[in-house]
C-alpha cells in the first residue's frame, strides 16, 4: 500500500468544481482547503504507479497552479511477509 499527502494550489473559488473531479479519482481524499486556494490531499493506492497517474491527472485540473508531493510511505503487506 502507497500513501502520499499532496499539497495543491488551485484558483481561489473552484473547490467545489476540483472537488467533484477528486472524488471521481480512486483513492483520494481532500482533507483541508485555504481561503487562497491551497488544499491538502492525500492518495492511497497498491502501487506507485498509481500514485503516480493519479498525481497526473490532479496536476492536469483545470484552476490548477502547482502541486507538491510532501509525504510517500510505502507499507508491506502483512499476508506476503515471511
């Protein structure tokens, strides 16, 4: 499992809009959103290239000004352990 926190700055005044398009991305969640358009997103997926595509297409949203990985944590899957 991959977990990544994600800061993004949009325009100021499209959350609800980038909102409707988070929620059709699996995996993703939007904790906190600033006045000045600054949100804190986290992802979770079974592998890094899925972070990576979904990292992508937030990136590619319209109102989009810049987005900044700050955290990826990789945990191991307790049933594929010696």
């Amino acid at each position: 499992m991959h977990i990544s926190s994600l800061i993004v700055h949009a325009r100021p005044g499209i959350e609800a809009r980038f909102r409707a398009h988070l929620s059709a991305l699996e995996g993703v969640e939007l904790h906190a959103v600033a006045d000045d358009g600054r949100m804190i997103i986290t992802m979770e997926s079974a592998d890094d290239a899925a972070i990576r595509i979904t990292y992508e297409a937030i990136e590619r949203l319209d109102g989009v000004l810049s987005v900044a990985m700050v955290y990826h944590q990789v945990e191991s899957d307790p049933d594929k352990e010696i």
